[in-house]
C-alpha cells in the first residue's frame, strides 16, 4: 500500500468511504498482529489440559480480531513505537471478548460458532462457562503484570458493562415493547463498552492527552454500536454459509433487536401477531423467519438499521478529524468504513 496517499483530516467525509480495504489494513500491522497470535497461543497454556483445548477450539475457529487491531493501529497513532506492551493487551482484550462468547453460546443454547460446532457442543456448558472464567481471570492477571492502574480501571469499567448488557439482554428476551433508548443501551453495554477500552489502551500507551484519549475514546463508542446494529441486521439478511450460524437466530433465541423493535413499532395487528407466535414457538426461526422478515421489509426495518449504523460510522470519522495525517489515521477510518459495509 501506497502511504504517501494520506487523507486530510480536516477534510474527512463521514459519509465518504475510505479506499483503505480492511485487507489492507490486516496487512500493514502484520507483524503486530502475527505477535498476538502467538501470546493468545502462548498464555492460555495450562496444565489442565482442557483449559487450551477449549481455548485454543474458540480462538482458532476463527474471528477478524479487529479488537487487537484497534488497540494496535490507536497505540501507534498516539506515538507508541517501542515495547511490546500493545500485543499484551491486545491478548486482554481478545480474551475478554473470547470469554464472553463462551458464555454467550451457554446462554443462548447455541449450537454454531462461526459455522463450526459450538464449544459448549463440543465440550458441554460446565467446561464453557469455567474455561471463560479463565479467560477472564488470566486477562487480568497478564494487565497486573502491565501496572498502570489507568488501563486496569478501563478495562475492569469494560468489563462490567459487558455483564450488565448481557444481563439487560437476558431481562428482555421476548419483550416486544422494548424501546430503543433501552436497546442502544444495551449494545454499548455488550459491545461498545471493550471497544472504546481498546481505543482508551492504545491513547494511554501512545501517552496521548486526556482530550485526544476522549476524543478516541469517543470514536470506540461510535464504532461498537455500530459494529453490533449491523451484526443485528446481518442476522436477518447474511447468507447463512458465511454468517456462521443460521440466518434469524436472534428471533429463535428471543432477542429483540432494533430491525424487530422498529418493525413490531409499525406493524398492525396481524402482523404483531405474526411476530408474537414465531417467539411463542420453540420453532420460531423455522416457521415464521420468512413472514417476520417481510414485515420488516415492507416497513424498512433493516434498512433504518443499517443507515442507522452508517450514520454512527460517519460520527466515528469525524472524531479522527483533530490527528495529523498517517497511515494509521487512514487504518481507524477505514476500519469505520468496513464495519459498516461488510458481509459478515
């Protein structure tokens, strides 16, 4: 990739797309990330044996990593140049959210993950749920080691936001009236909150200033709601090979997301009561997935959805507008543009 083709900042579009592909980026922190492969590989090593089996399981089944991506592109756009302490917390990071993701399968009795067989499948609940606990136990022992009580309150504020968004998600299953203050709410909690802990990690790294590390920090935020409002969107409309688990899962598993909070908003009598039996049957997805996503078609449910993410995207953007031009300016951008228009 060229960099000498930088973006002004000052002239950044939030609705212009960057040329920089997500590809691209992987590629320009190759080496860094090669780096978090190997400490992920490296710290979940136990002599129990089952604890890197289900470990290794989960992280290796796949995952784009944009967690460690981001505190890896933010680090170096805040000056952070020597030192390794960017691949330790990246493996924090991935390792919290790993954990989550075991947790979440027992939670939702899911039986795919990223088109493989689940770990709690694979493995049972029991083993799921302890190996996460791991995961979280060893995240925080390896950001001891790190001592800066700045990213230890960043990462442990993160952290409790993920439990109270799960929890806020559990008390909701199958609550049509859910309103979408409480929604957006809830995807910060559950995923916005460890994506702006990423951004908070690489400013404090990088020894940027405490309105820089907002304004990053701020960026975090706007791109996690972001990211969760199209994985919502992409539940209902992603081909199922690449999707990695079965189209309309949400519905089946009682999650009420905005494309179904702004359809059941619109929707008539029949048509709500289309969308209440397909949560009152164990076979909901099934049977009614058809008929619930036309009814979120003709009311443009999905498609208020994903301009809804786009438009977050496009505040992301402009958040970068106070860097001086780098290529790793152009990577957070870019990274905006493609959570927004991937497939997956």
């Amino acid at each position: 990739m060229d960099d000498t083709k930088l973006a002004d900042p000052s002239q950044i579009n939030p609705n212009a797309r960057y040329s920089v592909n997500y590809k691209d980026i992987v590629s320009r922190y190759g080496a860094d990330l090669a780096a978090v492969e190997k400490a992920i590989g490296d710290h979940f090593q136990s002599d129990v044996a089952l604890i890197p089996d289900v470990s290794s399981y989960l992280i290796s089944g796949g995952g784009k990593r944009i967690r460690p991506l981001l505190v890896i592109a933010s680090a170096r756009l805040c000056g952070y140049t020597t030192g390794t302490r960017h691949i330790d917390y990246s493996v924090v990071v991935e390792y919290i959210h790993a954990a989550t993701l075991l947790h979440d399968d027992v939670v939702d009795e899911a039986d795919l993950r990223r088109g493989s067989e689940s770990p709690n499948m694979k493995y049972g609940n029991q083993a799921s749920v302890l190996v996460g606990d791991f995961l979280f136990a060893k995240s925080f022992q390896i950001m001891s080691e790190g001592d800066d009580m700045r990213i230890v309150r960043s990462v442990s504020s993160a952290t409790r936001n993920l439990a109270e968004g799960e929890v806020l998600q559990l008390v909701n299953t199958c609550n049509l009236e859910t309103s979408e203050d409480t929604y957006m709410d809830t995807i910060f909690r559950k995923t916005g909150a460890l994506i702006v802990s990423c951004m908070e990690i690489g400013a404090i790294l990088g020894g940027a200033p405490p309105e820089k590390e907002k304004t990053l920090s701020e960026y975090g935020k706007k791109i996690g709601i972001a990211f969760q409002l199209m994985d919502d969107a992409l539940d209902y409309t992603a081909d199922e090979a690449r999707w990695g688990k079965p189209v309309g899962a949400d519905l089946e598993e009682g999650k009420v997301t905005l494309p179904l909070i702004r359809a059941w908003k619109l929707a008539n009598d029949h048509e709500r009561r289309i969308i209440r039996d397909a949560f009152e049957h164990d076979d909901g997805a099934d049977e009614y997935i058809g008929q619930v996503r036309e009814i979120m078609e003709r009311y443009e449910a999905l498609s208020y959805t994903v301009d809804l993410a786009t438009r977050y995207a496009g505040e992301a953007k402009e958040k970068l507008s106070g860097f001086s031009p780098s290529p790793h300016l152009d990577a957070l951008a870019g990274i905006a543009d493609y959570i927004v228009n991937r497939d997956v």
